[in-house]
C-alpha cells in the first residue's frame, strides 16, 4: 500500500473510531453538560494519529472527527459560526499534538518510554488546551444567556468547558500513554515509510 493511500485509510479509520468513541461519552455524559460536551476518550484516535503522521494526520482526524459529527446529526449546532467553532475548528486543532510526533516516535524508538511519555503529555495537553480554547470562546460568545445568574459569562464558560477538558485530557493522555508503553511497536510501525 503507498503512503498516500495508508494514510487517507487510516485517517478515515481513526476518525470514524473517535466517532464511536464521542458517541458512547455523549450518550452517558448528555445530562451532565446538556449544551454539549463530555467526558470522553475521543480525542486518543486523534492523538495516535498526530504522533503516528505529524501534524497533517492529527489535523485531518480531526477535521474529519468533527465532520462526522455535524453530519451525523449528533452536534449541538445553535449558530453556524457556533457549529464551526465548537466543532470543525475545535477538534481539528486537537491534531497539533503533532508537534511533538518526532520525539514521541524517536523516544519510543529507543526505548525512553518515560521521554515518550512526557512529550506525549504535552503534545496532548497542546492539543486539549486548543481544543478547550474554542469551546470557552464559544461558550462566551454564543451561550452567555446559559449562566446562571449574577456569574459572569467567562466565569461560566471556563467551569462548563473546563470540566470536561481537564478530565477527557486526563483520561485520554492515561489511555494513550498505556497504549504506547505496552504496543509503541506496532503504533510507530511503518512511520518511517509513511513519511
């Protein structure tokens, strides 16, 4: 298979299960945060894929993660600028944990697990904190009529977006960190003919 075709069916492949993924955490986690968002492991298909291609797969699972869920009927879409905001930009930017793809893969190469580990943490975190960045501009801009009252709007947004951020950050960064120290081989296998 060619790299170009490896990578599209990948990207589509972990889109689709990041997907999957969102929605099983939408489904417990609706009631919680019922503008949307939730606790979720849906952002580890995307951060495999921005440590396995860099920034272009991790940007493209993204895209597309956030594609699905607009045109499967599953985002909460208020406005359009909304919709492209909390959804198409805000996960595609999870993909820029890709700038740290090339220590990620080389300390695992080598066997640092450790080292892999924390530049894997902060191309996660990158990615995470993008990500919350879009939804709490968004939750100021479009859900300011959603505080309660006498909380100011910002405050109300980082609490909602901010929740949910940290704790999908923590979990998807354990998931990802147990996957890569117990199957780096496989997940880093065939990067350097990807390339």
């Amino acid at each position: 298979m060619n790299k170009k075709t490896l990578f599209v069916v990948e990207v589509a492949i972990f889109a689709a299960l990041a997907f999957l993924l969102d929605l099983v955490s939408n489904f417990i986690f609706s009631r919680i945060w019922p503008q949307g968002g939730s606790v979720s492991i849906a952002m580890v298909p995307v951060f495999l894929m921005a440590y396995r291609w860099g920034i272009k797969g991790g940007l493209a699972t993204g895209f597309l993660l956030g594609l699905l869920q607009v045109v499967s009927g599953t985002a909460w879409i208020g406005h359009p600028v909304q919709g492209f905001i909390d959804y198409f930009l805000a996960f595609t930017v999870v993909g820029f944990a890709g700038l740290f793809a090339k220590r990620v893969i080389e300390s695992y190469s080598e066997g640092n697990k450790g080292k892999g580990a924390v530049y894997g943490i902060l191309g996660m975190f990158v990615g995470s904190f993008l990500r919350f960045i879009c939804h709490y501009a968004s939750g100021i801009v479009f859900f300011a009529s959603s505080a309660p009252k006498g909380q100011h709007v910002a405050i109300f947004s980082l609490l909602y977006n901010g929740t949910y951020m940290l704790a999908s950050f923590v979990l998807s960064s354990v998931v990802v960190i147990l996957l890569y120290s117990a199957a780096s081989r496989v997940l880093i296998k065939n990067v350097n003919h990807a390339r």
